[in-house]
C-alpha cells in the first residue's frame, strides 16, 4: 500500500515569476524559500513555504514559448498545473503504480525543486491532474 505523506506543493504556472513572487507575498505574506532554473524541465521555479505546513507553492515560468509549462500557458493561461504529493519512498510508489496500469511520465525518479526527487504521472490516468510525486527532502 503507498502512502502518501501530504502535499508537497501546488505547480502554479505563470507569465512572470518576479511578478507572481511578489503578488505571493504582498497579498498573502508568503516568503521565498528558493528560485531555480531547470533546462530539463524548462522552467524556472518559485518554491514559497506556506507557513509551517511543509506545504508549498511553486510558482513556474517557462523559459521558452516552446516548453510544457510555455504550452500549457498557450492553452489555458494562468494557473494551476500540477498537485505534487509527498510520498516515503519514490520508486516502490512508482513500481506499485506503474503495476496498477497508471501511466507514467517518469518511470524512474529524476531530480527536482530543494534536491528532492520527483516523477510525474500522466493526467490521463488520473482525472485530468497532472500530478507529480516528490520523495521527501533530507531535512
Ligand atoms: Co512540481
């Protein structure tokens, strides 16, 4: 049985990080834990604490029209992209899925946001969310 520990984060996309970082934190008070490029992933991200939860919000800017998150902003604008679920251990979660007959974007871990590992599951096999799975972070 897998288990999920709690979300990790919430993938926001947005046209402009420094924009979206700040509306984050002159609205709601959020602060910056970290911001980070990835070529692989072709974005840079935001990750923003929310309070003491362990939860956060990870504000996303494509690095190129031609991107994921670049197309995802073509089709439906601003918004919520994916849910990341913290789980204990990635790659059993990945092989009991996998198992199950979900799809899977990444059938192996691969690096993410605060040196977590992370895998992505097809929104076609789970009701139109994309979501992400994130090992959780050596504290
Ligand atoms: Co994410």
């Amino acid at each position: 049985m897998m288990t999920f520990r709690n979300i990790d984060h919430i993938g926001i996309a947005c046209r402009s990080l420094e924009a979206s970082v700040e509306f984050y934190r002159a609205t709601f008070g959020l602060t910056l834990a970290s911001t980070e490029s990835s070529e692989e992933q072709g974005v840079r991200e935001a990750m923003l604490p929310v309070g003491d939860s362990g939860s956060y919000i990870q504000l996303l800017e494509p690095l190129s029209a031609d991107t994921p998150v670049g197309r995802f902003l073509d089709r439906r604008g601003e918004g919520i992209h994916h849910i990341g679920y913290a789980v204990e251990n990635l790659s059993d979660t990945l092989a009991s899925l996998g198992q199950a007959g979900v799809r899977l974007i990444d059938s192996r871990p691969r690096h993410g946001s605060m040196g977590a590992c992370i895998a992505f599951l097809h929104p076609a096999s789970v009701g139109g969310v994309l979501t992400e799975l994130v090992q959780i972070r050596a504290v």
